[in-house]
C-alpha cells in the first residue's frame, strides 16, 4: 500500500521564492495561485514542510508557534512584494 500523509494533491506548483532570514537561506512556495491583500490565511511550503501563515492584529505569523514569527512576516513582505499587494 502507498504512503499518502504529507501529499499534497494540487494541479498548481506555486511561486518559489529563496529568502534569506537571519543569515539562513529559505526556500519558499506559495500555493495559492494569487493572493490578495486581504488575505487572512495562506498556506505555503517552508523548506518542503507544509505550514500556515495566519494574519493577527496586521501582523503574520505562523499557525504553528514553534517557528519565528518574525520569519513569517519576511516571507509574507517578500509575496506582497511579489504581487504588488
């Protein structure tokens, strides 16, 4: 039987971006096709791994708290760069 957890069944490969954050480099890809800026949550792929980034109070952060929540905001001002938003 195959192993389906941590598949993502999408048809759209998303926007790569390559970030660098406190002297680290990421690789990050959006998976909606396009965001706007009243976007509340958006899902995106943080190295491979599937995380969430939700809009509290005009800032970002990540659903999961284990992560920097500064971190999130870059990769948030790096879409809205992107798209103009």
């Amino acid at each position: 039987m195959e192993e389906t957890i941590g598949q993502l069944d999408t048809s759209y490969k998303g926007q790569i971006f390559r970030i660098t954050f406190k002297e680290k480099d990421f690789q990050v890809q959006l998976l909606k096709k396009s965001p706007t800026k009243d976007e509340t949550a958006l899902e995106v792929l943080l190295d491979g791994g599937l995380q969430t980034l939700v809009k509290k109070k005009e800032r970002w952060s990540f659903l999961q708290n284990d992560l920097d929540q500064d971190l999130a905001n870059h990769i948030w001002r790096a879409i809205s760069l992107r798209y103009r938003l």
